[in-house]
C-alpha cells in the first residue's frame, strides 16, 4: 500500500538523505509583494539533486507565487514571494518549511533552496512544466452516462460519480482507494485510474461508483482520528447506497492498496458479493512498511546492513508521531479478514510492486483464500503500470495509466460469475 495517509505527500528532510518521502501539499494562502519593473515573473524551473534522486521544482512567481513538484503530483503549493527586484529573489513556501533565494546571473537564477536546515543548490531557467501524457484518460463517455452522487457516513458526506452503462445494469462496483486522501479517480500524477477503469467497466455493462475519499475534493468528514476502519465504514455506506438507492441487485468492490485490504474487510462479513483487490495489503502494517522501505532502498543501491538500519529507525520515527491512522495501521493484521472473505474473490498483483510485495502478500493470500483467482503479472508496478523498476519514481513518466491486460482481466472475471 502507498506509504502512509499522512506522509504519501510529504516533502521532508528524508526527501534528500533518502528519497524516501512524498511532497506535502498544504495550502497556505499568502499575499506578495509587488513585483518590480522588469521582474521574474513567470515560470522557472530547475533540478534539485537531493541524494539519490533528483527533484524538478517549478516556481510561477507573480501576484500569486506558487511552487509545483511534478514527479510528486504537488501543483501550486502557495508560495510567498518574501522580495524581489530585477536581479534578485526570496520566495518561502510555509506550508513545507522551504525557503529560495535566488539572484540573476544572465539567463538563470543561481540560488539555494533550503528546507528543515538542509540547503541544496538550485538553479532556476525559464519554461512552464510539461503537460502530462495520458491517452488512457476518457475524454467521452460512449456507451455509458455519468451523474454525481452522494452518501452519507457517519459525519461524511461523499460525494461520488455513478456511471451507468446505456440499457442500464443490475451489476455495479464500488471502487475504494489507497492510503493517501484521493479524489474520486485515485488521481495520481495526472494518472485517473479509478476513470480509466470504470470507463472499460461501462462499456461491458457494468456500472460503477467511485466517491472522494472524506474530508477531500467534494467529500465532507473529520480525518483527525481516522483509521483503516474508517475507511471501510465509508465503503460499507457506498456498498449499502447501490443496493438501496441505486438498485442495484448485485454489488462487488475493486479497491487498490489499502482499498484493497478494506475489500477483504467487507468480502468477511458478508457486505458485497464479490471483491477485486488489487495490490491489497495482506501482512500486518509494520511488516508492511518495513519490508517496502528496504526493497525500496535496495533498488535504489543502498547496503543490506544500511538499508535495514533505516528502516527500523524511520519505524521507531514514525512510531512516534502519534497519528492515529499510521498506529493502527502498524499495529493492523489483515490476516482475519482474508481468511474470512467466503465471497467470490479477484487477487491482483504487479510482479515490481515495490509498496505491496507479491513475494510476501501473494503466498498468504493463496494459503488462506481457498477458491480465490490469483494472478500476478510480470512487469507491472504497484498502479499496473508496465514500468522499469516498479519504484514510485517512474509512475509520473510512465504514459500507461493501467496496463489494457488488467483491464480486461478485470471486466472478464467480473461478467464471467
């Protein structure tokens, strides 16, 4: 699963030492100052070499400056232009502890980037960030028509879209997403899955809801002491919509990452009729995020010595915070759940999933899911995505939102019960 609610989209000091963390989007709304006669103003951009990674930092400085992290899915992250004359710059970005300054030499802006105490050269050039390739993205609805719903749960209001094929269906899916506050595409990186698979769903006939997680986009909801169960009661409420108001006769869920372990959550106690989870979490939480951390490190090169060391310290770390989804997600065993889950049953797994390993998750669920189908599939990443490594650093760059094999799999299985 995707590493944690509260730090999928982090940057922190971690970023550099490790590339281990995400960026956080905060939104901090702040005033400029005026730019001056003959200003930056505009779009510049620039690589920031932080460790073993490298981080393509975009600032739209102007009235309302702003900082853009393409490789982390972070778009205008507001900014404070703190001053600035023809030649010179200081920007701040207080929602991430980030501070530019910068001065014109020529063509470009020679300056330092600076965050939680560590300071980085960067150099800035002009140019406005490229615009993503996704030609799996739907751009019509043929053969299906969409309408915004919504449910209640608990203090939540999720507001979600319903995609009926023409001629109507008795089928329909709930979809439910990873960790990580999502929209109702699980958009990631201009990637909508989440769309892209409802969309094949609709033209075999089969109908779909797909709601933003609480407390995101058009969903209300407190998230302070939110956890997996959480998450899963929300989805009960989705399932419990469809057969009520929706009418549906009879409803299964797709969920992806944790939203594939919340599908074995309702698959054993009797809420859906059949489940798809993909890249579902089947080992406890710590072992989870221990185990990713240190494939995750090796693919990057680090020593087995190394790469152990820290991810036992980022465990203790993270121990420490006291956010109420990542302990009960440490403390979490799916393994009731999948032994539970009496429904018909669809496990799906990429071959390079570097955040749900196969190689741990796969044996547990065939051990302890008797009757499940069970595919793994060589090449793929933890989004289905063909890929090279199967690290997260490929998924913005990768055009493929989700690889057509799995889309049928998915539709076939689903008709074929």
């Amino acid at each position: 699963m995707q590493t944690s609610k509260n730090t999928r989209k982090s940057i922190s000091a971690k970023v550099f030492s490790a590339a281990m963390s995400f960026v956080a989007v905060l939104l901090m709304f702040s005033a400029s100052p005026v730019l001056a006669q003959g200003s930056l103003e505009g779009y510049w951009h620039g690589d920031l070499e932080a460790g073993a990674t490298t981080l393509t930092i975009y600032f739209n400085i102007g009235e309302n400056t702003t900082m853009s992290v393409p490789q982390q899915s972070a778009k205008d992250i507001p900014a404070t232009l703190e001053s600035s004359s023809p030649i010179s710059l200081k920007i701040s970005v207080p929602s991430a502890g980030i501070e530019y300054t910068g001065l014109l030499v020529r063509d470009r802006i020679v300056g330092t980037f600076t965050q939680m105490g560590q300071s980085f050269p960067l150099t800035l050039e002009r140019g406005e960030p490229e615009k993503a390739i996704r030609p799996q993205n739907p751009l019509t609805h043929e053969g299906y028509t969409e309408k915004e719903v919504s449910f209640r749960s608990g203090d939540a209001l999720l507001s979600g879209t319903l995609a009926i094929p023409d001629g109507g269906s008795q089928l329909a899916v709930l979809f439910v997403s990873g960790s990580g506050q999502q929209n109702r595409d699980e958009e990631i990186f201009e990637h909508r899955p989440f769309a892209v698979i409802a969309d094949a769903l609709a033209k075999q006939g089969i109908a779909s809801l797909r709601y933003d997680d609480r407390g995101f986009g058009k969903s209300t909801g407190d998230l302070s002491e939110a956890t997996t169960m959480t998450f899963a009661h929300d989805a009960e409420e989705g399932v419990a919509w469809l057969r009520n108001e929706g009418k549906f006769s009879k409803v299964g869920i797709i969920g992806h990452s944790e939203g594939g372990t919340i599908a074995f959550i309702l698959g054993s106690e009797d809420r859906v009729d059949f489940i798809v989870s993909l890249a579902g979490m089947a080992e406890r939480g710590d072992s989870t995020l221990v185990n990713q951390l240190l494939h995750q490190l090796k693919l990057r090169g680090a020593e087995n010595k190394a790469a152990r060391d820290y991810a036992r310290a980022y465990l203790s770390e993270v121990k420490l915070q006291g956010n109420p989804w990542m302990n009960y997600f440490l403390d979490f065993d799916p393994l009731p759940y999948v032994k539970g889950t009496d429904c018909p049953a669809l496990i799906l797994n990429g071959e390079k999933d570097s955040q749900v390993l196969p190689s741990r998750n796969i044996p547990i669920i065939e051990e302890n899911l008797k009757g499940a189908t069970v595919k793994v599939y060589p090449g793929l990443n933890h989004l289905f995505q063909h890929c090279t490594t199967g690290l997260g650093d490929e998924y913005m760059a990768i055009e493929e939102t989700i690889s057509p094999e799995v889309l049928s799999d998915i539709a076939g299985w689903i008709l074929s019960l």
